[in-house]
C-alpha cells in the first residue's frame, strides 16, 4: 500500500461532507417554507403518528396539508388541528369532521378519527383549525417515525469511530 492509500479521510474531504450535509439541510428546509407559503399553512406536511384515522390513513402517511378558510370546511373533510386543553400536547391531530354547526359569528366541529368508536370528546372552533388534508404519500413518514430510535446511537457510534480513526492515524506518526 502507498502512503496515498493510508492516508484516510482528509480535512478537505470532511468539510465536503459537512457542506453537503448543510446545502441538504437548507435545500430541505427550503421546499418546507416554499411549501407552506404556497399552501397557506405553517406546518405544510405531517407524518401520521397514530393508528386513529386507519384505513383512510395509516402509521407513517405524510399529508399534505393546505390553509383553509374554516367557513368552507364540510362535513367529511380531513383536518388538522390544535385540539382544546388538556388534550393539545404540541403536536396536531388529524381526524375527519362528522358534524358543524353554526351558532351566530362561530361555527363548531366535532370530529372523530375513522378507527374511533366515539367522537373526540371536545368541539372545535375556527382558532383551532390549522389546514384541510389536500393529499397524501403513503408511508413516507416512516423514515422520520423510525429515525430517533436510532438516530442518537448512530450518532454515538460514527463519533466513536471518528476518535479512534483519529488515534489510530496520530499514534502512528
């Protein structure tokens, strides 16, 4: 082997590699903001978390996800929501409307997911609607779904490697 062979991954190669990582990110980013500002909505894709909304939805769908005037949603629509305390938790929920009714100013929507047996045991208002379902990929969120179950032992793992990949190129010199 010459010396070209066991010089291992240079500095200039790693900060390629950092830089590609960092122009995916953004890229990534990019079309999520570009996204939601053409379908008027802040959070434009969802990954399906549950198995509430089966067999219209399943575990690991990502939807898509536009801005709705609440006034034109209807009965049988797919939405997403903020649902009232205590069941909000940070993350929105998706279930279909099965009735609206209007009392004055206020329109209210009680939903329930397909699977569900019961309506969700609250009603919601216009300030809680967060976008109408426009479409759906099937099972693309099951990457993110299963990343964090493995994501941070990868990532200890590949800095292990790296420190001894390190060690093992200095103690030799």
């Amino acid at each position: 082997m010459g010396a070209k062979d066991r010089r291992g991954i240079s500095k200039r190669d790693i900060i390629g590699y950092i830089a590609l990582i960092a122009l995916a990110i953004i890229i990534s980013r990019g079309i999520y903001y570009a996204a939601g500002f053409i379908l008027n909505v802040p959070t434009p894709f969802l990954v399906v978390a549950s198995g509430s909304m089966e067999p219209t939805l399943k575990v690991g769908d990502v939807i898509i996800i536009k801005g709705v005037n609440p006034e034109d949603l209807k009965v049988g629509d797919i939405i997403v929501f903020n649902p009232p305390q205590p069941y909000y938790n940070g993350v929105p929920w998706v279930h279909r409307i099965i009735s609206i009714q209007k009392v004055g100013n206020e329109i209210y929507f009680k939903t329930r997911g397909d699977a569900n047996a019961y309506p969700d045991p609250f009603t919601l208002t216009k300030s809680n609607i967060v976008g109408v379902m426009i479409g759906r990929i099937p099972y693309l969120g099951l990457i993110s779904l299963n990343l964090w179950q493995w994501l941070i032992p990868a990532m200890v793992i590949i800095a292990i490697i790296i420190v001894l990949k390190i060690i093992s190129e200095s103690g030799g010199k």
